[in-house]
C-alpha cells in the first residue's frame, strides 16, 4: 500500500495499522479478500470511516460471520510471547512491507 509512505502522518498511520492487520492475516495464513483490501484503502483516504467499514462488512458477509472487534487485551486478542515463531513471520513479512523502516531500524540498533 503506497499511502503507508505518504508525507500526511495521519494517512500513513492509517496505511501502518492496515498493513499490519492485513500482514498478521497472511502469517495466519488467511486469505485477504479484495473487498477487504478496497475497504482499507478507501478507509485510509478518507473515502468512508472505520465505522463505514464495519457496516460494509457486515453487510457483505451477514451478521452472523461478522463479529465486532472487542477491545482491549481481554476482547480476544492472541497475546504473542517475545520468544514465540510467529514473532519472527510477523517481522519478515513487514520487513517485506516497509524495507526502508527496518534498514533504519537495523542501522539504529547497530549504532547502540
């Protein structure tokens, strides 16, 4: 997703938690539909809200396939302890995603 380099901080932070949510998808190796990835993109232009992705959603695969995130770290989350596997699969697949943000990151940590 290119709007994940953009200049405006607010459209590139949408763009990141996109890319991530969709990133941890692949490594739970779930398919991403190309409804969800027109819903993200427009969601991070500005196009339609979070709330408007939601009803979109809902109205595409029902009610009953569709549960509302819960929030929090007891709204059902997985909880991915520091020396788990899937740790690494997240960071090689984002590192794919945003390779100049880890060749700074790696450049940051060599210096220290």
């Amino acid at each position: 997703m290119r709007l994940s380099h953009c200049d405006n901080p607010k459209i590139k932070e949408q763009a990141d938690a996109w890319l991530v949510s969709i990133g941890l998808q692949d490594v739970a190796e779930l398919t991403v539909s190309a409804l969800l990835l027109d819903l993200a993109i427009r969601n991070v232009k500005g196009e339609i809200t979070r709330e408007e992705v939601s009803q979109r959603l809902k109205v595409h695969y029902g009610d009953t396939l569709y549960e509302e995130p819960k929030s929090g770290l007891d709204g059902g989350y997985e909880v991915v302890p520091p020396a788990s596997p899937k740790i690494k699969e997240i960071e090689e697949y984002n590192r794919k995603l945003r390779p100049a943000l880890y060749a700074r990151l790696d450049k940051e940590r060599n210096l220290n």
